[in-house]
C-alpha cells in the first residue's frame, strides 16, 4: 500500500523472536532444568530473571517502533544508475533506540538514533530506469534494546523521485560546434598609447624590452553557445544518456547551452535551474 | 525560525556601533545586524539587491564606523585585473620596475557591481580574498591587516554581466539581500531624519578590532551545536551538490559572531538559524535565487532536527 | 543522528568485561572433580573469547548470554554470600553489557547501568511471581557423580592415630552450625561425622556405605528445623551432625551406621537443615555387623591378652566399667606429642601418653577383644559461639576441633557413645593439649585487640552474615513454598494455575509500569517536550526549543514568563560552558520551572 505518510502502530508492526532470542530462551531452560537438579534457589531465580526479561523485551521492542510517523520528504533528482538518496521524515515525541532503515532490495542500510522531535534521514538505493520513479519497498526493523526480538514493518514511500537519464560518454550534436576561447591570452593587440590611457593598459614589459610604450587592445570573450540535440544514428535511449552527461559537464564549467528534444526546446541558458530543466525534460520528455 | 522582529539583547560593547550604523540605513536592523557578524567573523560579505535600495551607503557606513581605511572600486566589464592589484611600472631613468600598489590594497574594499567585471578581474579579487595577498609577476605582496572586501552586486541585472562562479561565491562568507523598507523607515528617509554614511563617526578603532575577532573566536560552541552543524551540512550534502567544509566552518564563526553580538558567550541553536540563509544560500544556489520559491536554506532548516 | 562526540572514558563493551573477573574468580574455587565445574569452565572459556575476538554484534549478544548461563551454573554450585554477591555483580555487568550493544550510542555508561539495572529491577516481579507460586519439581534424576580425590582439610576415612594429630593443629574452619533463636547452642557436643568398623591392628577404616537412600517423606515446617549448617570443603560425603536430627531434604539420608549423607558435591562449600530428631534412630538399634564385632589381629598379643580378661563378666555393661577402670587406674596422660609410639600394645602398656585418635582405637580394640561390639567415630567436638553483630549467635567448628571416640553395642540399649579420652589425666604436665580447647570465646572481650584478632573477629562477622543468608536463602525451598501455598489458597490449591497466570500478568504489567516510568525521564528535554506536548504545541521540522516555547507561550500568554524561564535555562544548560555549581543550580531551577509549568494554574 502506498501512502505519504505512516503512522507505525499495532496494525502495522510484526514482531517475532530473533534467533538470539531463541537462544536466550534455551539458556533460560538450560538454567531452569540446572536449578531443578541442583535445587539452587540462585539459579531458578536467575532463570526466571531471563525469562521475565523476555516477556519484557517483546513489549520494549515494539515501543522502540512504534509511534513513529514516516513522511516522504522532497526527493532530490539523480542520475539513474547511481546512488539515489531518498529523503524521510521520521517524527518522534520521544528520544528512541536505534533502528534501521533500508530498501528491501538495497544492499546497505540507514542506522538512525532518534531524539525528540523530527529527523531527516536519507536512504540510499539505485535507481535503473530514468523518469518519475517510485522507490523499492522500504523496511523499518529494530531489535533494540535488547536484541532478543525483532520488531519490523513495510511501507511503499508514494512520492516519487526524478531520475534522470544516467550519464555516459558519448556524441552529442551541437548545432553550434564550440568555439574556444584562446583564455591564455589577455589581449590581442596593441596600439599606440593615447593621452589620459590608463597605466594598467600600458604594455609594461615591452618597455623594459626597449619598444615605445604602447598600450594592449582586450577583448570581451563574447559567450558561446550551442544548443545540443541527439546525435543521429544512436538509439534514441542512450542519445539521451550522451545528452545528460555533456550537459552535466557544460554546467559543471558554467558555460551556456540549450536543449532540442523531439517534443520539447529549451532556449540556451547557463546555472542550476536551467540545467535541471534540462535534465528534467531528458528524463520525462 | 530566526526572530527577525525581537533583538531582545545585544551585546552593551557593540550596540553603539549597530545603532550608528542602523541610523544610515533606516529599518534594517537585521541585514545590519547579519553585516556586523560577517566582519566581526572576519570574513567578506556580498551585498545583493536591485538598485537603489542602500547597497553602498551600507558599505560605507560599516568601513567607517569601524573606522577602516576604505577604497571604493566600480566595476565595469572593461576593469583589468591590474586596475585592481597594481602594476609594475618601468622607470626609464632609474630601468627597474616599480610596484604601484592598486585599490586593492586598503583596509576595507567596497567593490561595486562586481557582476559586472569580467571573470579574470573577479578571479583576481578572490584570489586577495582568499589569501590576503597580491602576486604581480612572481612577487607577493601581503594586503593590509585587516582586510575586508564589501562587495554589492545587482540582482535583476543579468545582461552583460558575469556571475560569479561557486568556488568564487564560496570565499564570501554571507550574501545579505536589503528588500524594501517599511513605510516608517521610508517615511523618515523621505523626511530626511536619516544620517548619510559619510557622516558615519568611527567607533572602534584597529586593535578593538582585533580584540572583537579572538573574542569572536573564542565563544563556546557545546558538542549539541556543533552536531547541529554538522547535522545541517550532512542534510545539504544529499542529493547533488552541498554544502563545503568551508561553508560549515562560516557557518559557525557566523553564528558565533552574531551569538557575541546578542550578548551571549555561548553559541545556540538560534544563532544557527539565524546567520544560516545568509551564509549558505548562496552556496546552494550558485548565485542565482530560487525566485519565488521557498529559500533553500528555510527547506535545510526544516530537514534538521533542531530541539537541543 | 545525535551522536556524542565525546571521548568516553569507558565504552559499552568494557562493561561486558566487568563481568569476568567476578566470575573466573568464583570459578577458581570451584571442584574440579564436580560434574558441573567443566561445563562452567567451558562456558566462560567461550565467553571470553567471544568478547575478545568478537566481529559481529550477533557475538557480542552472545557472550553476555554465555557470561549469564555460566553465572546460573555458579549459582548452582556456591551459594554461600560472598558467591551469591560476586553472581550478582557478574549478572549486572553482563546484562548493562548486553543492552549496551544496543543503546550504547544513545546513553552514557551511568545511564546504562542505571537503564540496565531498571529493567532487571522491572523484570524482578515476574521472575518473583514465578519462583514464589510455580510449583518447585524435586532433581528429575540422581547422579552420583560424587568427587572422590582432591586435597582437601579434614576429616579422612582413614583413622590413623596420626592423621588425626594433624588436624588438631590446622585451625582452618571445619563448620559452622546455627540453632533456632532461642535455643541454646550445644557447645560441648559431639559431632559425629565418620564411623570407622574396620581395623586391621593399626588404623580404623571407614567403609563407604552402599548407597542407600531412605526415601525422605513429609513436608517441612520451618518451625522445624533444628540446625542450619554450612560446610567448608571436605574429602567426605558423611557431614557432621549430632546423631540425632532427622533429614530435611531429598538428597539428605542417615547411613545404618549412623552418618549423615548430603547428596552435593562434598569438595564444595555445602549447606543443608535438620529436622529436630527425638526418638531414637534406626542406626542405634541396628545389631551390630561381623565387621563390627572381629577380633583385633594377632599383631596385638598382649592387647587381646588383656581383653580376654574381661570376657568371663557376664554382660556388656560390666565388661565396659571394668575396663574404664582398668584405664582410669593406669597413669595414662593426653598429649599431642606423644612421642614414638609403634603400635597400640605400647601405647597402652609401655608408653601410655597419647590422644583422641589413641585413646579411641585403644579402647575399641579392648572392647572388641572382650566380645563387645565396638567401632571407633571421628568428628569434632564443642566448638566455639560466636555471637555476631547482625544475625543469630552460631557456633564454630574449626578442624583443630576434631576428636575421636567410640561407640559400643550393649545389649539392649544399642549403639552407646563412650569417650576413653576423658579417662585420661589431663591435668599432668603437658600442655600442649590445644586440640582439646574449650574456650568459648565471646568477643565481648576487647581489651586486647590485635591485628590477628581483628582478623578473626571481622571473619566471624562475615561469617555470621554468611549463616544468616544461607539460612534465609536455603530455607525459601520446595517445603516452605508448599507451605506459603497452603497458606495463601488453602485447600483451593487447584486454583493455583489460574492464580499464577493473573500474578504474571499483573506482575508483568507492573514491571512494564516501571519501565515506562522512569524511561528517559532523565533527560530533561524529553520532560519538557512531553509538558509542551500537554500544552498541546508539538514539534514542527526545524523547530527550535525556543520557538516551541514561544508558540506556547502564545497559546497560554498566562505562562509567557515561565516557558520563557524554560528556554532560556535550556539554552545555558545545553550549550553554555557551566562549572559543576552552575550546572546544579540552573538544573534545580530547570525542575522548578517544570513543576510550576506542570501544576495546573
């Protein structure tokens, strides 16, 4: 069942004994049967201990989850094929022992030690396919305090998550192929020095070399740009993969470029916002 | 979030200077207050509004009541890099080259319109910023102690201008927006009841200065805060992008300059959120504002458990 | 999230280590010939290499359960005081150990304990509940795994003159024994332990007794119980008793011969009850063996040549004051140094000074030479009272209080206690008769205090705790939990299941109310969070304390002073640098404010 929020309670918790718990309640009847043979009031005490600790546990354990209040919170856009984090609020009223988080079919998992209040935490997992994607089913499980039974429960999180088109190397067609700019040089020309000229245009090094003073012509580098498109002859799915790892690169220079998709034009621009519009129209469009 | 009414205590010391400061530029007591802390931290502070809304005089007003020498510097896009640092002028008689030290080297720089400056001049800026010292054809030379560059930028200008890069955005320690004024502090700016920055006493003088920044320096942050930081950069961090060691270390000298300015010797949580949308937010956005959206830095504070 | 920075000084996993030392060291005094010592030894073995060399947390959780069973074996094998202490230490650490695995992030190393020691305090009805009202079941099935070496002080099968001149002068403790408040302490009493039947000329041995057990049958009242005892260590099974008391649990049974077997591992510390015994006993009355009745060996010419002398008088009784007299008219002298003496021939005719251990086989080889039946008993006599400052007076058996004497049938009366000892003169000119001591030290006497003896004296009060526990301990057993039963449904006693079942339940829920109770409510933060909560302002995402406090402060603008109080303390007691003084006075002032906040206006 999908749903933004979720509030963990007796409908939703599954508690059952670990095997460490198994083994607690083995050792208690080992002790019990120690104490019957030896008639050690110490002992059967002792045994009664484990197992009252036991009953005890069952209840601390599903404490440890339950009250707890899941939200989604804004999922930030990924590149697919990499680690994507998930954001989820978890409110508390009360400081809790730790627990754990994880996506059923990732690999590692969030340990999180909650105190009073609301507590972001970001859990990881990878995505495969590009667009609004849903994330696997998320497992909340802990076997605190004492380890001798494991609460758990499982919640598909409903907000789903960017994923852009994941980055690969590639040909991209550029309408307008770039342009360097020659950034060694400061200026391009010189010419004779006119009265009231500023000494910091003043060729001063060649007046050292013995020429007359002469005074540097710059240029203004005007800005480049190119609008990008998919390379022709290239499936259209990893054109578009090609396309989401230059863009990443034009930005990462701050460099300006515009997106030509089939359905969809974006005008050139530089910055965060133009580059995740673009991302963004890679991946749904 | 940050009270931005209520300024229930400052600090007996430095309440002179904030008023002084506060007569110039009517109505702000927050930006002004965010101002003080971003020098008392020692650190370079970006101003960012439209035109006309008090950019400079703010500039001025702090240079001189802490009574800093001060050069003002506008950029135009046609500014060298050497109009900023200086140059190395031959002497014909003498055949030596001479350093002629530029604007630059000056307690308190106000750069105007920095946008507008091509990359190369800007990147010669930051480099003064970032180490507090000129390199002129292999030879350093070391700016003067204090040194502080006050920068403002137009916001809606967007046409022939250069924004600056993240790594250069990174080196100022706050970016303060002014926004319109109230109506009161409108009114008595139309009536004239206001000081202009030139008149602006000085205040402190240079080792008051100094004393202010080990004070600054030496406030106590307790583990709880200084968890709540990292807390709050390991939140910006998911996703792509986040906050560098470099924010998290403005971030508390930030806090800790605006705890002093409350009177307090101790950091809090508050001081925290209060100094955070003018310390990250223009880490996060790169130098162009979300717009109409909520700010970046309001969705980080939510994200982080506050209560301790 | 809210992770400490913080070095700690002691991490989580060293409190599994406090557990050890207590646990080995109680290990060491433990019998390597008992059935139960090896599988102990193993479990710790396994414990402490799991916690050296443990990798996953799975491991660590399981050497505290192993540092926990090995401490239950413990219990099962010493349950004297100072082992029921070391068992408690050990169980605590272990289990802080445990839950520290878990929360060890989450709470400082005090608050672990006390976290720890709450949930064993929250677990203790239940376990209570159910060790007072689950019916106990008697040993499943008997071992008789019995240890038989081991060197250890006492009282040994073997009754050679010697061995027992040896005892005499070890003053280690041999017993101690403790009567109902009340009664007077038998200080001059013999405590029979062993009965030797079989001489061969030199030395009187013991026969170890078939095993026998006379099923014990009946409930027992405290009231009673006669005699608490507590044993140190010995080579034998056979414990010392008066003769006359009446076993009071299952593994406890009277041999024919009149010794008193108690089924625990004999090279351990043991404790145990009597009965009050008024009747005679079997073993009085039964007839006497052949073994009991054989003639001493040719070796001993002129010994039989002096007995027969004393087979033409007609009955046992007159045979046995012919020869107290015989022995009371010869010089016979009692002295530890006896000097060389070869055999008993010249003991009694040449050299004529000896002790218990002569004088006993001397006198049953005479007896038996006259034809009575007669069988030499070792076990200690008197012993010193010892009236400590906490618990009942008890009296004190050390080994230099062991003796020797004999028992003759006489026809008609049964087995009868003769002590040939006393025949001796003991006023002669030695002195070294220390064996025989019948000071009854009071300790009122604190003129002379010296290191040796504050030694003594703090041992007896140890001692004296240690009887009152053992006392107290061993008596909550299967016949007084019959009892309290009885007591409590009477004849309903088939109620008891569902009575059981209601105790746990309210039992469990109590201990549950405990843990809630006190859960985090330490923490100051939390406690204001839960007063806010009633205030009905909760946390929203990056809410500071502070500003809950002002939302509430809006909603309840009759409190705006004191939540403001609140906040401010808060503030200074979580981020401000506070000397210990400061920190206890914005504390104080912090609970004021939360009660005045939690009363309603």
């Amino acid at each position: 069942m999908r749903s933004a929020e979720l509030t963990l309670g007796l409908r939703n918790l599954y508690i059952i004994p670990s095997r460490f718990g198994a083994l607690w309640l083995g050792s208690a009847a080992l002790l019990l049967l120690v104490a019957i043979q030896t008639t050690s009031n110490s002992t059967l005490l002792l045994a009664f201990v484990m197992l009252a600790l036991l009953l005890l546990a069952m209840f601390l354990t599903h404490d440890t989850l339950q009250g707890l209040c899941l939200r989604c919170g804004e999922p930030s856009p990924t590149f697919a094929a990499e680690s994507a984090t998930y954001p989820l609020l978890i409110e508390s009223r009360h400081r809790r022992p730790p627990l754990r988080l994880r996506f059923r079919k990732a690999s590692d998992s969030a340990h999180v030690q909650l105190s009073a209040g609301v507590t972001l935490v970001g859990l990881s997992w990878r995505p495969e396919h590009r667009g609004w994607q849903q994330p696997p089913q998320l497992q909340i499980e802990t076997i605190a305090p004492l380890g001798l039974f494991i609460c758990w429960t499982r919640w598909n999180p409903q907000t789903p998550q960017l994923i852009w088109p994941r980055r690969r190397r590639g040909p991209v067609l550029e309408q307008h192929p770039p342009r360097w700019r020659d950034g060694l040089d400061e200026w391009n020309d010189l010419r004779p020095v006119r009265e009231g000229e500023r000494p910091a245009v003043v060729d001063w090094a060649g007046v050292a070399k013995g020429r007359p003073l002469q005074a540097k012509v710059f240029t203004v580098p005007d800005d480049v740009e190119r609008m990008l498109k998919p390379a022709a002859g290239v499936p259209i799915e990893q054109a578009r993969e090609h396309l989401a790892d230059r863009i990443w690169t034009l930005q990462q220079r701050g460099e300006r470029y515009g997106l030509r998709l089939q359905s969809k034009t974006l005008s050139p621009g530089r910055g965060l916002q133009h580059r995740n519009a673009c991302l963004e129209a890679l991946a749904t469009e | 979030m940050a009270g931005s009414s209520s300024f229930p205590l400052t600090s007996p010391a430095l309440s002179p200077l904030i008023n002084a400061v506060g007569r110039v530029v009517l109505g702000k007591e927050q930006q002004v207050r965010l101002a003080f802390s971003c020098l008392l931290a020692g650190g370079h502070l970006l101003i960012e509004d439209r035109p006309g809304m008090g950019k400079s005089t703010l500039a001025e007003a702090l240079a001189r009541v802490f009574s800093l020498g001060f050069k003002r510097v506008s950029f135009t896009s046609d500014l060298l890099p050497a109009d900023l640092t200086g140059i190395n002028v031959f002497n014909t008689t003498e055949a030596t080259f001479r350093f002629q030290p530029g604007p630059l080297f000056t307690q308190v720089l106000l750069a105007d319109e920095i946008n507008r400056a091509s990359p190369r001049t800007q990147s010669a800026l930051l480099e003064a910023m970032a180490a507090g010292r000129v390199s002129l054809d292999g030879i350093s030379h070391d700016l003067p102690e204090p040194f502080f560059v006050i920068a403002t930028q137009n916001s809606l200008d967007q046409v022939g201008t250069s924004p600056l890069p993240e790594a250069q955005l990174d080196r100022f320690l706050m970016r303060v927006s002014l926004g319109f004024p109230d109506r009161a502090s409108e009114e008595e700016l139309l009536r004239g009841s206001f000081s202009p920055a030139a008149a602006t006493p000085p205040l402190l003088d240079g080792k008051s200065l100094k004393q202010l920044h080990h004070q600054c320096a030496a406030q106590h942050c307790s583990d709880e805060l200084i968890n709540y930081v990292l807390d709050l950069v390991a939140a910006s961090r998911q996703g792509q992008g986040g906050l560098s060691p470099r924010a998290s270390q403005a971030l508390l000298a930030a806090a800790r300059a605006w705890a002093m300015l409350s009177g307090r010797d101790y950091v809090i949580v508050e001081d925290v959120q209060s100094v955070l949308p003018a310390v990250v937010e223009h880490r996060l956005d790169a130098g162009r504002p979300a717009g109409s959206e909520t700010p970046l830095s309001t969705k980080l504070l939510e994200r982080v458990n506050a209560l301790r | 999230m809210n992770r400490h920075g913080r070095q700690r000084l002691f991490k989580p996993e060293t409190l599994a280590w406090f557990a050890m030392p207590p646990l080995l060291l109680q290990c060491l005094t433990l019998n390597w010939s008992a059935a139960l010592t090896w599988p102990t030894y193993a479990l710790l073995i396994c414990a402490l290499l799991k916690l050296w060399r443990c990798s996953k947390p799975f491991d660590r959780r399981l050497a505290a359960l192993l540092q926990l069973l090995s401490a239950g074996l413990l219990a099962s094998q010493l349950q004297g005081l100072l082992a029921t202490i070391l068992q408690l230490i050990a169980v605590s650490a272990a289990f802080a150990g445990l839950l520290g695995h878990e929360l060890g992030g989450m709470l400082s190393v005090r608050a672990l304990l006390r976290r720890s020691l709450q949930l064993l305090l929250a677990a203790l009805p239940l376990a209570l509940v159910l060790f007072l009202f689950v019916p106990r079941i008697a040993p499943l099935w008997t071992t008789e795994l019995g240890p038989v070496r081991g060197a250890v002080t006492g009282l040994s099968s073997d009754l050679d003159p010697l061995s027992i001149e040896r005892l005499a002068t070890v003053n280690a403790s041999a017993a101690r024994v403790s009567v109902p408040d009340g009664e007077a302490l038998p200080t001059t009493a013999y405590w029979r332990v062993l009965v030797h039947e079989q001489f061969d000329g030199r030395s009187w041995q013991h026969r170890d007794p078939p095993f026998s057990r006379q099923p014990y049958r009946g409930l027992l009242n405290e009231s009673e119980i006669s005699q608490w005892w507590v044993i140190e260590p010995s080579s034998t099974r056979a414990v010392p008793w008066d003769g006359r008391s009446k076993p009071a649990a299952k593994d406890q049974w009277v041999t024919s011969e009149g010794e008193l077997m108690v089924g625990a591992a004999s090279r351990q510390k043991r404790s145990f009850r009597l009965r009050k015994g008024t009747d005679a006993m079997r073993w009085q009355l039964r007839p006497p063996f052949d073994s009991e009745r054989k003639h001493p060996p040719a070796s001993l010419p002129r010994l039989k040549q002096l007995g027969a002398r004393f087979r033409s008088l007609p009955t046992d009784q007159e045979r046995l004051q012919a020869i107290e007299r015989w022995f009371k008219n010869q010089p016979f002298r009692y002295s530890l140094n006896p000097g060389p003496i070869t055999d008993l021939d010249n003991f009694l005719f040449e050299n004529q000074v000896g002790f218990c251990g002569h004088y006993a086989s001397a006198f049953a080889a005479l007896m038996r030479s006259a034809d009575v039946p007669a069988r030499v008993v070792s076990g200690y006599l008197g012993g010193r009272q010892i009236n400590p400052l906490t618990g009942s007076p008890y009296l004190e058996l050390r080994q230099s209080d062991a003796h020797a004497w004999v028992e003759v049938w006489l026809e008609g009366t049964g087995w009868q206690q003769v002590d040939p000892t006393l025949w001796a003169d003991r006023n002669a000119f030695d002195n070294g008769n220390q064996g025989q001591q019948r000071t009854k030290l009071t300790w009122s006497d604190r003129a002379n205090w010296s290191p040796g003896r504050l030694g003594q004296w703090l041992q007896g009060q140890w001692w004296g705790l240690d009887m009152a526990w053992t006392r107290w301990w061993l008596g909550l057993n299967q016949s007084s939990q019959q009892n309290w039963l009885q007591a409590l449904l009477g004849t309903q006693q088939k109620w008891l299941g569902l009575f059981v079942v209601l105790a746990c339940t309210a039992s469990l829920s109590l201990g549950l109310l405990m843990v809630q109770l006190r859960l985090g409510s330490h923490q100051p933060l939390e406690q204001s969070l839960r007063l806010l909560a009633d205030f009905g302002v909760t946390p929203l995402p990056g809410d500071t304390f502070s500003d809950l406090c002002r939302r509430a402060a809006a909603a309840h603008p009759d409190r705006n002073q004191l939540l403001g109080a609140m906040a401010h303390h808060h503030q200074v007691l979580t981020h401000a640098s506070l000397n210990s003084h400061q920190r206890r006075e914005h504390l104080r002032e912090w609970w004021r404010i939360q009660r005045e906040l939690g009363s309603p206006s």
